[in-house]
C-alpha cells in the first residue's frame, strides 16, 4: 500500500527533481485581455486601480481600508471582488482552461487537473514564521543550545525587511482577486471570517472550495474583526523568468509569514495549499490557536466524526494525527462491523468550545477535502472516492487517455495496460518505475459531496464532542489502545505524540519523530503556553472529555501489520464509547486504561494476536519515558507547565514497578 505523505511534506524534506521536462517551459504572455467587462470607475482611495467585479463601495469601510492599503502597495493592474457564485467558478474556470493552467478530466463531471510548476509542490516549512513583539510569545524558553522543532519566530523588524523586500508591486499587471470567507457555517457563533486577497485565480478556485465564499460573509463580519490574508505568487509584469507549466511562482522567495497580533497572514511566491489557501493551515489552526487561546477555546488538527452503534447511540469523536497515518480515511470509514454508522464532520481542522453548559462543542471550520491522492483507492477510501467524483480540481496527479484520474494506489483498480501521462507530462503505463502522480498530489472537493458527510456538519452550534484521541504510526511498543488516567495525563500523552516517517532524505530510514498534538507544523504560539491553556480548560463548568491514544500500525517480528486497521478501526471506536458511557471494560496499567481481553469485539476477523497488541515491553516503556521527557524539557525548558512533568515523573514512577 502506498503511504500518502499528508502535512508534513515540505520541498527541504522531498527534494523532489527539480529538473524541466522539455517543452515545459513557457514565456508567459505579457498581457491579458480582461474576460469581464472593466467599468471605468475611479475609487478615490485606489486610485488608478479599475474595479473589474463587484461594488467597493458597498464594502464594509474596514475591508475597504484594507484593500485600498494593498492596492496601494501591491498595485494590481485590477480589482476583482468575488461574490461565490456558480458563475464566477464558470468563468475563473474557463480562463484557466484558456491558458493552459488546468486541463479537463473529461471521464468526470467539472473535474479538472493542475499541474504546478515542479518547484512548488509543497508547503514549506523553512520559509513558515510567526512574528510576535515578544519572542517568548511565539517560541518557547528552550534549553540552552536546543531550537524549537514548533513554532518559529521573526521579529518584527525582521519581517518588515523580509515583506517589504517582496511585497511592494508584485502584482503589477496582474489582477487582484478579494476573496471574502468564512471559516465554519457562515453566520454561527464559532465561526470566523477572512479576506483573502490574491493574484492567482488557481488559489481562488480551491479557496471556493475549501472555504465558504460568498457576499454573505460581509454582513456576518458585522463589528467584528477579520483576519487579513494577503497572498501573491510573487511574479510582476513583465516578469523575465521562465515560466513552467504556466504557474508563475517564485520559489526562491518564498515566505509565509503570520502576524497573530494583527491578526494577519502575509503569504508570497507559492500557490501550493498550505502556503497559499491560506484559510486553511495558515488562519484555521495557525492564527486560529493565537485566538482560541485569547478567547478560551480550541483551535487543533483533528477530524471530527460521529458513530452510531446498532442500538442508534451516537457518540461524536475528534481525533489529532501527523501526516502519514490517514487521518482522512479514518474520517470517512465504511465500518467493518454490520449495524454501524460512521458520519464525517470533518477531516483536518476541528474548533472546539465549551458552551455555558460545560459540555464541549466542534465545528469543522472548512467546506471541502484538500486530500492527499496517492494511497487513496476504492479498498482504503471508498468515501473519499466518491467525494471526488465531480467538482474536484486536483494538483499533480496523473491523467488517464480516457480523461480519467491516476495515482499510486490505483494500480489494481485499471486496466494494466490503461495509457497514462504522468503529472509532469511523461507518457507512463502501470509497472513503470517512476512516479505518475506527486507523492503530494491532492484532490480537492467539497466536503458536501462525500456520501457520509453528517447531516449536522453544517450546524451553527457544532456537535457535541465526546472524546479526543490521540493516534501516531509506531510500529513497537504502543498497544494498539489506552485511555489516560485523567485530563492532564491526556494533554501529556498528546504532548508526547510521535510517529513514524519514511520522510527525510537526510534521515536513512525510518524514523520516529515528536508531532506534539500533531501540531508540530501548525503552531501559532509558545507550545508551552499551549499546553497550559489546554490544562486550564478543566475548570468548572467544563466536562472535559476523556482522551484516548490509538495505534494502528504496531507490527510483529517479522514486520507484519498486528491489525487490520481502516474499517475494522470501528471496533477499537467501539471500545472508546463503552468508555465515554462509563462501562467497566479496562484495566490500569502503567501507561493508562487499557481494554480487558475481550473487550474489543473481534467477531468475523482473521486470527488476532491479542497479547502482541497490547503487550508493554517494560525496557521500551522505560526508555520511551525517558526520552519523552527529556524532549519535553529541552523544548520547552522553563515554559514546561509543571503538570505535564508531574505526569512523566508519575508515569516514569509506574513503569519502574511493572
Ligand atoms: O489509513 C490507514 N488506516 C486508517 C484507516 C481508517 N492506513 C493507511 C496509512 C497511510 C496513509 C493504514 N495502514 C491503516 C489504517 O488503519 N492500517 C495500515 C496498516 C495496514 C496496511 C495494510 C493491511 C493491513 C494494515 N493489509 C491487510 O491486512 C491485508
Ligand atoms: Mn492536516
């Protein structure tokens, strides 16, 4: 099975060919007829700047200023307000068509590929910081000679040298796209709104995707504040150097700065997800943390799901991954148990607040799937495959002569012999030993469109969770589930979250490395800090919900996987609810509770090897500690919140007498 490379992929990490295939080359065009009709309005506050959509006037006078200031220093040969509708998609689309930035997958409905140039295939977290007045406020106080593996800071001296070395007229000739969107149903009280504005129509399509866009929005901003994106692929007219693939980017300027003082994300030279939908990482759980922590609630990389046993009780589960351990399968299984439901509120992001009750609410802030595609098939996702049937844009996958979509993954699901054109243009056949598709290669579709999205995704108040889990790929040691003795166990069992990856090219191997919370890549804020907000969450009224960790991928001997995994993943979801109901089916064990054999139905599996699952080697548990703890320490140093080395000296303390 291929191994989908999710989040944590970034260009340092995968130096992928950086070579041009020939004829990929283009020299882009110096200018470009408008397809809409430019109104000769003159904004007193912009200028020149012809409006080419939309009525700046009827703007609210915040977004106004904001536009008028970035006109001013971006000067955009035009201004494009986006309204969300169908049309707009219709006619976004069909430029792009025209200039050869996507092509049709004809076999689909409104489906289309993009091919990026090869230099901008992944965010890149060498060039991603945050820029707080105090630099204790982003990075923690680490030990003397260590850095920080989260969050990383600039000053703000820093990054006005950094920005204004870039921003000021990157889009000369280009058209300034205002993309106003919510994040979470337009209008509910847990949602936020941003404005992005943008020079590249690609990053509008997906934002419309990924995000609500709509004119709603403006008036569910009301008096509140937005967050400010500003992204540019960093390419002015007339722009001398080659352009691949007709995506003008500029990778060697890269920079994806936050301001989560302002409120602000400032992101330049690359159109590629997370450094370009800036909805997504970059606001949603980057900027989003900052104001989660000043607001009193959770910002945090995690799926929502909602699961249903025969009986028709529900149980809503949010769980937090790294990359690489299929976080979106789990979000969407088809169970492997007669009688259960699974629903998907969301795959990625989960904001999540306690009401006046005590009892804690999730929304998904995000409208679609922004999915790895490699890996993904109709055996490991059936759910994702239909999702992804129509109205899908995908990046860097490879295309079928029938006008169909290929991958790594869909070997077994084509004929042998289908005649296929790699993502960057090669003719290619099934058993060929290169790649077809980017191994960062996405679809990106509307959550709406999967068959088992919930029917309450899009409700305002979110669904109520009941459980965190916790899951990392750790093929030694980790049973394959425990439950923490309480709350501050739990925010130390995430604290202390690791999985393997096959990723570094630097590394030989695999490696298991830290992924605090899955957070890792994602942080807006002194990760100790973080630890103490989610301590001080359990205060009355709260009902804090019990955490859970999970471990699908513990292997034997010999390297083979102990469990099935994907849809038998619900026995072990089913485990997890009996304890949410208080059913007295575990045990204590030094690392936490853990299932009573035969607590987890097993029913219509192969053999299982029980006692391999949940065996604790007592060297491994003491050596893990060890090192857990002493990561703990070096990263955070004197921002280590006090309860969190209680509980490694307490779980220390435990192993040492198994
Ligand atoms: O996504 C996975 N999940 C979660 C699914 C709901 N994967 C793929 C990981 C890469 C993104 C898994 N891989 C899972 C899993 O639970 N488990 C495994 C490991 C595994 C792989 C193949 C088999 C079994 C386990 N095959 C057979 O048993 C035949
Ligand atoms: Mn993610």
């Amino acid at each position: 099975m291929e191994l989908g490379i999710g989040d944590d992929k970034s260009v340092e990490q995968y130096p992928y060919q950086q070579g041009e295939t020939p004829g990929m080359a283009q020299v882009e065009e110096e200018t470009e007829i408008p397809f809409y009709e430019v109104h000769e309005i003159v904004v007193p506050h912009l200028g020149h700047v012809p409006i080419a959509k939309g009525d700046f006037h009827r703007l609210p006078k915040k977004v106004q200023k904001f536009i008028a200031y970035y006109c001013d220093l971006l000067t955009p040969r035009g201004l494009y307000i986006c309204d969300g509708t169908v049309k707009e998609a219709d006619e976004v689309v069909h430029k792009l068509l025209e200039r050869g930035t996507l092509e049709p997958l004809e076999k689909l409905d409104n489906c289309f590929i993009c091919r990026t140039d090869p230099a901008d295939v992944a965010r890149v977290e060498s060039k991603t910081w945050i820029s707080t007045k105090q630099k204790h406020d982003t990075e923690p106080d680490c030990k003397e000679g260590v850095n920080t593996i989260m969050a990383h800071w600039r000053s703000p001296e820093e990054a006005k040298k950094e920005t204004s070395e870039r921003f000021p007229g990157c889009m000369a000739g280009r058209m300034m796209y205002v993309i106003p969107f919510s994040m979470g149903p337009i209008g509910s009280p847990l949602a936020k709104v941003g404005v992005q504005l943008t020079d590249s129509n690609y990053v509008l399509l997906c934002m419309r995707v990924m995000a609500r866009v709509s004119e709603k929005v403006w008036d569910a901003l009301g008096d509140n504040d937005f967050v400010k994106c500003v992204h540019s692929m960093g390419c002015p007219r007339p722009w001398r150097k080659k352009v691949v693939n007709h995506w003008p980017c500029n990778p060697e300027k890269i920079l994806i700065a936050h301001f989560p003082e302002e409120r602000k994300v400032k992101s330049y030279g690359s159109g590629y997800g997370g450094n370009s939908l800036l909805g997504k990482k970059c606001f949603a759980l980057r900027i989003a943390s900052v104001i989660a922590r000043d607001e009193g609630w959770m910002a945090e990389h995690m799926l929502i799901m909602g699961l249903t046993d025969p009986q028709g009780r529900e149980h809503y589960l949010a769980a937090a991954f790294p990359s690489a351990c299929g976080k979106t399968n789990l979000a969407m299984i088809k169970p492997g148990l007669p009688g259960w439901k699974v629903l998907c509120v969301g795959d990625d992001i989960a904001w999540m607040k306690f009401d006046e009750t005590g009892q804690l609410f999730g929304i998904n802030p995000e409208a679609g799937f922004f999915g790895v595609a490699p890996g993904t098939n109709w055996k490991t996702n059936p759910n994702a495959m239909h999702s992804f049937q129509a109205n899908t844009v995908f990046t860097n996958i490879a295309k079928t002569e029938d006008g169909g979509y290929y991958w790594e993954g869909l070997e077994d699901e084509l004929p042998k012999d289908t005649k296929i054109t790699t993502w960057r243009g090669e003719p290619f056949k099934i058993g060929d030993p290169i790649k077809a598709a980017h191994p960062n290669s996405r679809f990106c579709c509307p959550a709406a469109q999967c068959p088992i999205i919930h029917p309450k995704w899009e409700d305002p108040k979110g669904v109520p969770i009941d459980a965190l889990i916790f899951g990392g790929r750790r093929p030694e040691g980790v049973p394959l589930v425990y439950e923490s003795f309480d709350w501050n166990h739990g925010v130390m069992v995430g604290a202390q979250l690791k999985s393997e990856t096959t990723a570094a090219a630097e590394f030989k191997g695999k490696n298991i490395m830290h992924d605090p919370m899955a957070m890792r890549p994602f942080m807006g804020y002194n990760f100790g800090h973080y630890l103490q907000h989610w301590l001080n969450l359990n205060k009355a009224p709260n009902k804090v919900p019990k955490i859970f960790h999970v471990n699908w991928f513990r292997v034997d001997k010999e390297g083979k996987f102990l469990w099935p995994g994907f849809g038998e993943n619900v026995r072990v979801l089913d485990w997890i609810c009996k304890r949410v109901r208080g059913e007295d089916v575990a045990f204590k064990s030094p690392i936490g509770y853990m299932p009573k054999k035969g607590t987890i139905n097993l029913e219509g599996l192969g053999p299982i090897d029980w006692d391999a699952l949940f065996d604790l080697p007592r060297e491994y548990w003491q050596q893990d500690c060890k090192e857990t703890q002493k990561f703990l320490e070096d990263q955070l140093g004197k921002d280590l919140p006090k309860e969190i080395l209680e509980e490694c000296k307490k779980q220390t303390e435990r192993i040492s007498k198994m």
